[in-house]
C-alpha cells in the first residue's frame, strides 16, 4: 500500500496523530529528500517519542520521479510505502501526482492522508470571498514564457494563488503594480513560522509595504479575482499603441470586461 503524507510547513506541531503513526510504522519511506526527512524523524522522536521501526529510505524527486516509475513493480506497494515531500502536502508544486497515477492504473490501494498546505492556508489567510481558486504553482522565470503565465494568472477570472521565490519576489511586485495596479493582492511570508508576516493591499502599494530586508523566506501570492480575459493583448499593449485615453478605455473595456467610464478614470488619473 502506498500513503501520501503531508509534513508541517514550518511549525512542527502541525504534524497530524495520523501522520506520525504512517512515519513510524513504514516499511519504506520515500522522500523528496532523505536528509529533510531523516531530521523530521529525528526531531518527532525526541518532542513526541516517536517509536520506529527499521526502515529503508528511497530518494523520490522532481528528477527522477518518472524513472522511477517506470521500473518500479506492482509487488513493491506489497509493502507499506509511505512517500513525503520536504514540506506540505505532497503533489502540491512536489512529485506524488504519478505516484498516486500509478496506483491507479496498477489496482495499487493508496490513501492520502490531509494536512499542513501553504495554497490553502494562504487562499484562507487573505480574506478574498470569491472562493472560486485556481493554483498557478511558480510561474516561469522569464522571458514569454514567463509573460505569458503571469497574464493567464491575472486575468482568469479567479483568485489565484502563486509561489514564488524570494530572488523573484521583487520582479513580481513591480509586474503587479504594473499590470493590475489597483488589484488587490496578499503576500504571505514563512507561513506558520516564527517570521510569518502577511501583506496585503492594491498591487501598486505592495512594494511599499515589503522591505527589502524582509524578503528572504518562502513565499506565497494570492491575487483578488477580476474579470476573465478572452484575448492575450494585455492592457499594456493597448496602451503602447498611438490613440487617445478614450479609445483605448473602451479596447481596455472590450478586452478585460472593466467598465469605460471607470477605466478611462483610471488611466487619466495615472497621467
């Protein structure tokens, strides 16, 4: 049998009951990381006296997941298989998803056990009430590829919730007090972690709130929902283009759904 199970995002005392009988009792134990796991282990046996069994451990990520799967055999799960991620809940931006595929297609019992979540616990800790979500994972580093992910986030129709690194932190502020200046956005920091810090207001306002010196840390982004794009020229395009304000308030409006009146307030107001 195989269980997923999720591992506290920073507080250690959000480890499940059910989370720490699976650890103990495994057979084998497969690990983003081994060493981040070992440690876990390790800290669970001295704070709650976490009894273990011997058990083997198998390095599983984002690297080798696949090849993994491919050579691994049905009467592997004959044994109980628990499979962690460094933090969180496995399959969320972590390997477990083809695991869990596999199983499937393998007629392989597997269970899932619930627990710490950086996506959910952020999505709650914002205070947004359109409750409809969509999870963007880290965005592309750069380039179109890049431009293009961060348009599909903003202008889904959703509220959205990124990852992003600290080095990219920054980036990301000023391409959302450009793109969506008035939006409003929460920005979450070392979530259940001494330093957990949150930030929220309208994008434009977000990098004056953020030191610098602040930056370092996990991260976690949610952006409020606004109306749903149906083309891929952003408001950006429009405005490079030679026309006046009011033309392009009312291309803006056609494109994003926002109302003329109040677009074209609020690009005269940038003036």
């Amino acid at each position: 049998m195989l269980t997923l199970v999720p591992t506290p995002i920073g507080n250690i005392a959000d480890i499940s009951l059910r989370a720490m009988d699976k650890l103990a009792h495994a057979d084998i134990l497969l690990c983003e990381d081994t060493r981040v796991t070992k440690k876990l282990l390790h800290i669970l046996s001295e704070r709650y006296n976490l009894q273990r069994k011997e058990q083997e451990f198998i390095s599983l990520h984002s690297h080798n997941e696949k090849a993994f799967i491919q050579k691994v055999s049905k009467e592997f799960f004959d044994a109980d298989v628990v499979y962690v991620s460094d933090a969180g809940m496995p399959g969320i931006s972590d390997p477990g998803q083809l695991l869990v595929r596999y199983c499937q297609d393998n007629a392989v019992q597997y269970d899932i056990l619930p627990g710490a979540n950086a996506l959910l616990t952020a999505f709650v800790a914002s205070g947004f009430v359109n409750t409809q979500m969509l999870f963007f994972g880290f965005l592309p580093h750069k380039g179109k590829d890049r431009s293009k992910g961060l348009q599909g986030a903003l202008h889904n129709g959703f509220t959205t919730v990124l990852y992003e690194a600290p080095h990219r932190l920054d980036k990301l502020m000023k391409e959302l007090a450009e793109e969506v200046p008035n939006r409003r956005v929460f920005f979450a920091k070392e979530l259940t972690k001494k330093y957990q810090s949150f930030f929220h207001g309208p994008a434009k306002d977000i990098l004056k709130q953020i030191p610098k010196d602040t930056i370092k840390g996990e991260w976690v982004v949610v952006v409020e929902a606004g109306a749903a794009r149906q083309s891929t020229i952003s408001e950006k395009d429009v405005l490079s283009l030679d026309m006046s304000k009011k033309t392009a308030s009312k291309l803006i409006s056609k494109i994003t759904g926002e109302n003329i009146k109040e677009c074209y307030t609020r690009l005269t107001q940038d003036d």
